[in-house]
C-alpha cells in the first residue's frame, strides 16, 4: 500500500507573505501526521526563502513519521543536512535566487561525486533520494550514485492540457517506475499531484510513496488540514486496493 507525504512549502510560503511567524509548518506538520501523513517534506532553498533554518531543527524534533528535505547539491546544503540528519535527503536542481520550479537532477553534468556524497549521508542513517524526470537514464545515475529512492517528477502528466499529452506523460512516468523498481530503488512520485488526477497514478501499482503539497493545503483552506490529508489518503490506498 502506498503512503502520502506531505509538503509543507505552501504553509512557509503563506507566513512568507505577512513575514511573520505564522502560520508554522511545525505546527501544520503534527496536525497532518494525526491526520494520518505518513511522512512530511520540505524544500530547503539555498536563498532561505520560505522554510527556515530554524524550521529544519524544530521540524527534526517534532516530526514523528520521516521527515525529507529537498536540497540543491551543494557543499553548503549538503553540510547543514549532515547536521539536522533529516530521515531523507531529496537532491534536486535548482537555482539560486530563482522562483523557477526545481527539476530533475542531470547526472551527466553532475555538480559534485554523488556517489560520495551519499556514501557520507547513509554513514549518519539519512536515506538518499534524486528527484529525476521521467527518464530511464536518470534511473541508471541514482543507481550508480548508491540512492535509496528516486522521486519522479510528475508534472509532464499533472501539467498537461491535452488527452494525449496527458497520456504520453503517464506512460513516461511508468516506464521510468517500472525501471526504478527493477533497479532496487524506491519509488517517489511528486509535482503538481492533486485530487483529480492521482488515480491514474495510483493504478500504475509501481508508485510506493506520493507526496503532495499544493492540493492538500488548498483543499485544507475550505475544509480543514484533517480533513485535506484523510481525503488523500483514503483515495491513495482506495484505488491501490482496487487496482490490485
């Protein structure tokens, strides 16, 4: 049965409007894991906007469940992640000082020695995930580079406007699922994943964890965060349960 991550940059993202010091993601996260989140994540970014240092030390001490945190790899990310000592560390391609949404990570123009840097993390017992778009060579570098996980970014079938772009997206990402799991790794699906469309990625059956941001706290505004993250969840684990 899949589980449901929850993100909670959209919550750092509204206490970033007013700057003030709420609302917390501290707070939203133990109200999600009583929700039945199986996991909370976050994006670190190397400008600090949104989710905070401080952020990262409370959110260790108070998350219960797995607590990943998505970083650029860099030096400077990569050490402050050597202390926190998250459950997961995500790798993603980023830039400086950018609103661009992040994407996959290009092992073929790699800014560091993954493989290395992983080796480092797993000797501190923190899991080692790359956010990859939906290629099978980027299977093959998570692979080499020792990864425990691969997320797969979602957003060519979440983000598509026509039936056969949508399609074509869908089989992208369960060529790359199936991939995945045949190298060993565990399987992540993120970006741009909602209500209405997370059935079709729950029936591919190779998906074992979702993590889900956008959607769950705009639902939340009208009905709550309970209710958000157990709409979710029951629709993960509904349709897995059907399509087996």
């Amino acid at each position: 049965m899949a589980s449901l991550t929850i993100n909670l940059d959209q919550i750092a993202a509204l206490r970033q409007v007013r700057k003030l010091r709420e609302p917390d993601p501290a707070q939203a996260a133990v109200l999600a894991e009583l929700s039945g989140a199986d996991g909370i994540a976050v994006q670190f970014r190397r400008d600090r906007k949104y989710i905070r240092e401080r952020d990262l030390y409370i959110l260790r001490e108070v998350v219960k469940t797995r607590l990943i945190v998505e970083i650029a790899p860099t030096e400077e990310m990569i050490g402050r992640m050597q202390e926190v000592k998250p459950w997961m560390v995500t790798f993603v391609a980023d830039q400086p000082d950018s609103d661009t949404p992040v994407g996959g990570i290009d092992f073929n123009n790699a800014p560091i020695d993954f493989h290395d840097v992983v080796a480092q993390l797993k000797g501190l017992g923190v899991s080692t995930c790359f956010f990859i778009e939906a290629e099978p060579e980027a299977v093959k570098g998570a692979a080499r580079a020792g990864a425990d996980a691969v997320m797969i970014n979602t957003g060519t079938y979440t983000g598509a406007t026509a039936i056969d772009a949508a399609q074509e997206g869908l089989d992208a990402i369960d060529r790359v699922a199936q991939a995945a799991a045949r190298s060993h790794l565990a399987v992540m699906a993120g970006r741009g994943i909602s209500y209405r469309n997370a059935t079709s990625l729950v029936e591919l059956g190779f998906i074992e964890e979702f993590v889900v941001g956008h959607a769950v706290m705009s639902r939340a505004v009208l009905v709550g965060l309970d209710r958000a993250v157990r709409e979710m969840k029951d629709l993960v684990q509904t349709d897995i349960q059907q399509s087996t």
